[in-house]
C-alpha cells in the first residue's frame, strides 16, 4: 500500500491527528485491556510449560498465587514479571526453562531458608 516506511509513518502521525479523540479512548481504555490480557495468557503458558502446580506442594487453585523462581540465579538474564510485560514471547519462553514453579507460600519458604 505505501512505497516507503517514510510515507506509512506519515500516514499513521496524519490520521492520529486527525482521530485525537479515538486515539485518547483507545490509549486509556483498549490498550490496558489488551495488554492485561496478554500478560495473563502469557503466564498460563509459562505455567502450563512448567506442568501447572507448585514443584513442592502441588498448589494449583489461582495463578496469581504461582511464581517462577530460578533454579539458578546465575542463568538468570531476564526477570520474568518484566518479560511478561515487555519482551518477546520467545524470550519468555527461554527465560522460564531456566525456572521451576512454586506457590507464593513455598517460594517465601525457599527464599528464607537460602537466607
């Protein structure tokens, strides 16, 4: 549709102008709605890769009660709470093979005893 990337930036900076209105509701109401969304499901897949439930206890009744933790923290290249948000899908996906899952309980637990 257009020759250049030059001209599709201008096209896209012209038409928000132009739609200021659409482009406010969509920056404050669409577009946290769809990022939340994919931030769940992309953390589903990071449990369901890590088989769904706590590696010590078994928990698996709410997901916001399931972490990633690291089995080694010197593998560790990415935090995952910020890959969820702001990096690929690929990167995730290494990111998590480097973690086991623990509840919230377990992962305190685990933390201190390290301490």
């Amino acid at each position: 549709m257009f020759k250049t990337k030059e001209k599709q930036l201008e096209y896209v900076r012209d038409w928000r102008r132009r739609n200021k209105d659409k482009t406010r509701k969509y920056n404050k109401e669409v577009r946290p709605a769809k990022e939340k969304t994919r931030r769940k499901e992309l953390k589903l897949e990071g449990i369901k890769l890590l088989g769904g439930k706590c590696s010590i206890c078994g928990y698996n009744k709410n997901i916001a009660a399931l972490d990633f933790h690291h089995i080694d923290k010197n593998k560790k290249e990415y935090e995952i709470a910020k890959l969820i948000s702001y990096r690929s899908v690929t990167k995730f996906h290494k990111e998590v093979k480097k973690c086991i899952l623990l509840c919230a309980n377990c992962h305190r637990e685990l933390h201190n005893s390290l301490n």
